[in-house]
C-alpha cells in the first residue's frame, strides 16, 4: 500500500512538472512584451511635433504565440498605407539570416492636450471667435493635431455643420466664413507695376477669405475677377 501511494505522489509530481514546463516559455521564444514595448516606442517616436503628452499603449498579444527568438533586434514599421491615427497597426519584423517573421501589433494612441471646446450651440455657417470657446485640458484621442487648440484657429472661419455646447472643434468641423456677400458694395484695388487703383463695385457672388469671386465696377458696368482680401476689398492684378 505505501508503494503504491509512493508510485502515486511520483506520478502526481511529474505531471506537475510537465505541465510547468508547457507554461513556462521556452527561452528561445521572443518575448512578446518587448515586441508590444517596441511597438510603442515607434508610435511615440514617429510623433514630429509632440504638442501635448502623449498616451500609447499597444493591445495585448495572443500568449498562445510563440516566436523564434529574433537572432537580430527586431524592426518595427509602418505599413505601407498606414497613418498614425486613435488606433494604428505597426509592424515588427525579423530579418535575420536563420529566422524571419512579420507581426502586426494595434496601438492605441491618445493626447493629453489643451483643446478648444464649444461654450454654446452654434448654427451652421455661424461664424465663430473666441468667445465661442474656452481652452479645456483634455484627453483626446489620436494626435493633438486632428483638433483645434489655439483661439486664433477660428480666425475667419464658421461652422460646417450645427454644433452644439460641450464639442471638442475639430478642423473638419468649420469652413471658410463668407465675408463679402452678393449684392454687397466692395472696394476693388487694382496693382500693376507698383501703381494702385481703387474703384467702387458690386460683388456678384459670396466670398470666403481668399476666394475668386467676380465683381462689376460701379462706374464702368465692367466686370472683372478678383480675390477676397477682407470683408470690404477685393484685389484685383492688371
């Protein structure tokens, strides 16, 4: 009987080792956090312009995967097609003589960074300013550059779309804001050889700063094309 129990216990201790041994992972696997580490550190670094503090932190790996151990540092680079955006998916390579295998990790990315944030509802084509906003510290995702930090952003420019209170303004939320409107009486300044004429005109269309619009001299009835300088002149080159 205790040969028997003893046989048992021996059994029982080397299953134990067995499945230890499964589990543990074998030393010529790579190291799947350095691989997400790795990742990371390439997002981070492929940041030009770091406005605010960055979050990154890449998704967790599969602990089934087992790589062989790279005999080179692994590489990390973006796919081609790929931007660094709220998710972005790098690739980590290994390009040794004996070993080569391509992974492909999602990283999250996030920017602690002063935005600009709607204090009230706007309507469509309202054009905005500063006290539209207020400057909030906030946690976005992505990079600082896909939204609107700076009030002098605003400069010229109206909504898109119906806004409302509490929204984060992204550039693709606003547009040009018109600042001559058709039928509005303008001032037409005409340069050529560094001699400049002004003429009183009408302006045919709506314009946003920089726009071609067409106006018609008062005087003359004679129409030409211009570019919206202000909300009251029109440049015209002779």
């Amino acid at each position: 009987m205790k040969i028997a129990n003893l046989i048992l216990c021996v059994l029982i201790a080397s299953v134990s080792l067995i499945a230890n041994a499964q589990l543990a992972p074998p030393s010529d696997y790579q190291s799947l956090p350095e691989l997400q580490a790795l990742a990371e550190r390439y997002v981070h670094d492929s940041v030009s312009s770091k406005t605010g503090e960055l979050q990154v932190k890449a998704e967790a790996l599969d602990p089934r995967l087992h790589l062989a151990r790279c005999g080179d540092k692994p590489e990390a680079f973006l796919p081609s097609g790929a931007n660094l955006a709220s998710r972005t998916t790098v690739g980590v390579r290994c390009n040794s003589q004996s070993i080569q295998w391509t992974l492909y990790i999602g990283v999250n990315l996030e920017t602690q960074t002063p935005v600009l944030v709607l204090n009230r509802a706007v309507a469509r084509d309202t054009q905005l300013s500063s006290s539209d906003v207020t400057v909030d510290v906030r946690r976005v995702p992505g990079l600082s550059s896909g939204y609107l930090t700076d009030v002098a952003q605003l400069k010229d420019c109206s909504a898109r779309q119906n806004l409302s209170a509490g929204m984060v303004l992204t550039p693709t939320m606003l547009q040009p804001a018109v600042l001559i409107h058709r039928g509005q009486q303008v001032t037409v300044l005409a340069s050529a050889s560094g001699i400049s004429v002004r003429a009183e005109a009408i302006a045919l269309t709506d314009g946003a700063i920089k726009s071609r619009i067409r106006v018609r001299n008062v005087s003359t009835a004679k129409e030409v094309e211009g570019v919206v300088d202000s909300s009251s002149v029109v440049r015209v080159e002779l």
